[in-house]
C-alpha cells in the first residue's frame, strides 16, 4: 500500500511530468518559427542591400538594376510565358538526368560496398571518371552526343552519378558492425539483412550525395544550355545577356536560385522521410 508520501509526491511528479510534455512541442515550434524567422530576416536584408545600392551609386544601376526592377521583370516573363517555356525545359532535363543517376548509382554503390571482387574490378576506372569534371567533358558530349537533349541529360547523369556513389559506398561499408552481427544471431538472410539492417542505416549518408547531386544537376544544366540550346533557364540567360535585357537576364538568374533551393529543401523533406527511425 503506498505511503502518505508516495501519494502526495506521484501526482505532482505526474503533472510536472505532463507539463513537460506539452511544453516541448510548444518549445520546439517556437525554435523551428524563430529560425525560419531569422532566415528570412536574412533574405530581406539582402534584398534592401540589392535595392539600395544601386540607387545610392554604389553600383552602376544599368548593369545591376535594383530590386524592385528584376522583380517587375520576373513577373513580366512569367505573365508572357517564356519564363514558365524555359523553367519545363530546365526541369524534365535535370529530372530525367538526375533519376537516372540515382537509378544507376546507388546500386553500383551497393556492389561495390558489398561485394569484394566487384569493387577490385570498377573502382580504378571509376577513380579514372571521378576525377575529371563533369563541365570539362562537355565539348566531349556535345561532340559524341549533338546539341540536342541527349547530351544535356547525359552530362547531368555524369556529374551527379558520383557523388550519390560515394554516398551509397561510405553508407554501406560503415553500417555498425555490431548491427550486423546481431542480424546474424537473428538469423536473417542476407538479402534480409540488407533490406532491414543495412540499407536503412546507410540512408543518411546516401541522401548527403543525393543532395549535393539534387544541386550539381542544375548548376551543370546550367552551364550546358548556354551552348546550343534553344529553351532552359541557361538559354535565357544567355539570351538576355546578348540582347542586354539586363533585368530579364537577373529574373532568369533568380529563377536558377529558387529552383536550387526548392530542390534542395525539397530532398530535405524526402530524407526525413526515409530516416524517421532517427531520434
């Protein structure tokens, strides 16, 4: 039967034990708003800094105009269309360039991780390509491959195959040891072991390549349509610089930007996704 004590103390323990419940998600969204405060009191800081310079003579106003000027010009190509016309072209190539690296290279990673005589084979020539820049290789593509989608989409494979494949080799091959010999006491197979043990605990460092990958897609995009194209963000911003539609060419720039960061936050919520086993 519990003491006088006992009574009096357990539900004060409950109820602190209760508040202090409720008050961490109370907590925790008050951090997460602040940040999110903080990082777009960042961004207006940047914007007055853009709007104000050029106004002041700090800059030549003609060749950076201010804020206000690439906003207008932004919303003008976006009512005309054009700038809707380039964003597609930019995204179904940088998707498709994108999806089939990750497709090829997680499990090239995994073989290699995995399998000792599979590593011995690929690794020298991987180091071979690894250490050649993707934009140094695109006269190549463009050679090889035309002017056309091919070599746009084949030089974006290139330059975000390796880093998802280093992501998926490290993941794999530092998976706690001691995870592995417990799968092994549980007796599961090793497809089992894998799918279970391995591959969810190599998720976090396979989605660091995934991300750095999410971003070189569109630099190198980038680079590649300011040669031969004829639609994509690069397209127009070569365009604009060569009409000297200097507003324009910032809106197309900016537009780059958002896409990047929309790409990044975006593989940042898939990753939290896959690894909400994680405290």
């Amino acid at each position: 039967m519990p003491s006088l004590l006992e009574e009096r103390t357990e539900p004060g323990l409950n109820q602190r034990q209760r508040a202090a419940a409720r008050a961490t998600p109370v907590s925790a969204y008050v951090t997460r708003l602040g940040r999110v405060g903080r990082g777009v009191l960042g961004i207006a800081i940047l914007a007055v800094i853009w709007e104000v310079f050029p106004r002041l003579g700090v800059v030549n106003g003609y060749f950076l105009p201010p804020f206000h000027t690439v906003v207008a010009a932004w919303w003008d190509l976006l009512k005309d269309g054009d700038l809707l016309r380039n964003l597609r072209a930019s995204l179904v190539r940088s998707v498709a360039g994108f999806a089939i690296a990750t497709a090829v290279a997680i499990p090239v990673g995994v073989a290699i991780a995995w399998y000792r005589p599979i590593r011995e084979l690929l690794t020298p020539p991987l180091e071979v390509f690894r250490n050649t820049a993707a934009l140094a290789l695109l006269p190549a593509f463009t050679l090889i491959l035309g002017i056309g989608e091919t070599s746009k989409i084949s030089i974006v494979v290139y330059a975000c195959f390796f880093p998802i494949l280093l992501s998926t080799i490290t993941g794999v091959a530092t998976v706690d040891q001691q995870l592995l010999r417990s799968a092994r006491v549980l007796g599961l197979s090793p497809v089992a072991t894998f799918r279970k043990v391995v591959f969810p605990a190599a998720v976090p460092t396979i989605f660091t390549g995934i991300r750095i990958s999410g971003a070189a897609a569109i630099l190198v995009l980038i680079a590649a349509e300011l040669v031969g194209a004829t639609a994509g963000l690069g397209f127009l911003i070569n365009y604009t610089q060569m009409n000297f539609l200097i507003p324009e060419m910032y809106a197309a720039i900016l537009t780059t930007t958002l896409l990047g960061l929309a790409v990044n936050y975006g593989l940042v919520a898939l990753e939290r996704r896959f690894s909400r086993w994680r405290p």
